[in-house]
C-alpha cells in the first residue's frame, strides 16, 4: 500500500506484548470510506509531536500484516515508521458532517448477519460501523487489578535494557490496567440481545480522570462514565459502534466482536433546535 492517508477513529486501551512491550490497536478510513487497522504502533513511546488524535488524518507508509489473514489489517512498514500528522476534522458544533461523510458509508445493523459475515471465508470482516436497534443497559464489572506479573516482568526487564542502551530520559512505563470492564447491552435487526465489551482508549482515560477528580472514590468514578456511555452517548445522542475483532478469536468465538470506539454526533431532530 505504501505511504497511505488514514483517518484515525480508533485507538484501544493499550495491551501487553512480549515482542512489542505497550501496545494500541489502531484503526480508521481510507478517503473512500473503508477501514484499515494498524498494527502494531507503540503509541506510549512516541515522541508527543508525533502522537495522533481521534479524528486526525495521518500519512504513513504501510505494508500488508501478511500473518494476519483479517483483510484491513495493515502494519508500519518499520516499527519506528514516522507518521506525519495532516490535520484534524473536529465535531463542528456536534454536526460531526465531515466526519460521518466518511465514517457513515457502510452502516451495519443486523449483528447475527455481520457474524456471518466475519465467519466468511471470501469476507473475513473484522471492522464495522454498526448501528444498535437500541441500547438496553451498559454493564460495569469488576476484573483482574494488575497485569500478569510474569508477562510485566519480561517486559520491564526488557524496557531497562533498551533504555540503558539508548540512555533514554525517558524510561518506558506500562499504563496501569483498568480495574473494570465496561459493556453495552443492545439489540440489533436481528431482535437478539447481545452483550459487547468496550475496549476503547477513550473510556479507559475518563475511568482514571475521574477516579482523580472523586480523590480515589472508584464507585463515584464508574457513575460518571456511566453517565457519558449511558445517559448521554445511549440517551441523547446518535450513537453507532465501531466493532472490531481479535485476530486470536475471530474465527473461534461465537460472537467474535467488541466495540473498540463510539460514533455519537448530535441527532438531526436536536440540531435543528439550533
């Protein structure tokens, strides 16, 4: 594919990786609309001029991932590939017209059919904008407080030596795992309930800015984010869900999906209040 310009309009909550240390799935459009997934981009260890937003275009030369037989999977074409940011496309008052110019051209909303869809040999789908029928209920559980202490101590040792070897001011930091796990409940065309994880990098940096603002109160932090995905995002708002798979599951899980980022302009009925 080579130097290619993305619309960025997904980062994931950063996971662990022994071959890559601290890692985000990263996923967008093409300027015609289709999606592309980038992997791997250590997005922590960037120098800060060249991290991206949500919603920025980016150039970066890229190559087919080719151990990943998902078919919008694309990687840098070096792990230190730079990316040069274009510019930003913002909400224009809530509108978010130029962005649903490109985002909202291929709507999914019938989940068994995107299934059958990711399960075909000939589509192997793994990225999707998908609209619910209707959100039912967004779930807060609690999980697993601290990363695998085997896995986290190959990579600190990992981090030091690089570190040492490149004299960095800089030494590298795992981000701390979210206590929680943060699913909607929704129907969709199929008229089947279904249960989704939102693994977004969005929602796990409200959870710590607001366990901060409530001084440690993790009770009071979970209602807040329950008020922006729930009562605002599901209640107020146009919402749409990015899906995306998991290279391990997707051919495995019965439901290979999670959302990996939200899709929440003001509906057309409230802007034209305004």
């Amino acid at each position: 594919m080579a130097l290619t310009k993305v619309l960025i309009a997904v980062k994931t909550y950063p996971t662990l990786s022994i071959k890559y240390n601290e890692l985000v799935c990263t996923a967008g459009f093409l300027e015609d609309g289709s999606w592309i997934r980038i992997y791997p981009i250590p997005f922590r260890k960037l120098e800060y001029d060249k991290q991206f937003s949500k919603y920025d275009w980016i150039e970066i030369d890229l190559v087919r991932n080719t151990s990943d037989p998902r078919k919008e999977s694309y990687k840098p074409k070096s792990i230190d590939c730079p990316m040069v940011r274009l510019g930003n496309i913002d909400t224009e008052g809530g509108t978010w017209r130029k962005r649903k110019e490109i985002v909202l051209k291929n709507v999914h909303t019938n989940m068994a059919e995107l299934i059958a869809s990711a399960k075909d040999p000939k589509k192997l789908i793994s990225l999707a904008v998908f609209k619910p029928r209707q959100i039912l209920d967004f779930l807060i559980e609690q999980v697993d407080r601290k990363w695998d202490a085997k896995k986290l101590a190959t990579l600190k040792a990992q981090a030091l030596q690089m570190d040492l070897f490149k004299n960095s001011e800089n030494p590298f930091e795992v981000v701390d795992k979210l206590p929680y796990k943060f699913s909607y409940r929704f129907t969709s065309e199929d008229g089947l309930e279904r249960t989704l994880m939102i693994e977004d990098w969005e929602i796990g940096a409200l959870y710590w800015n607001c366990l901060k603002r409530h001084e440690g109160d993790e009770f009071k932090a979970c209602e807040d984010v329950r008020k922006k995905y729930f009562d605002d995002f599901a209640r107020t708002k146009d919402l749409y869900l990015f899906l995306g798979t998991t290279r391990e599951f997707h051919l495995m899980a019965p439901n290979p999906f999670v959302i990996i980022g939200t899709f929440h302009p003001k509906p057309e009925a409230q802007l034209s209040l305004f």
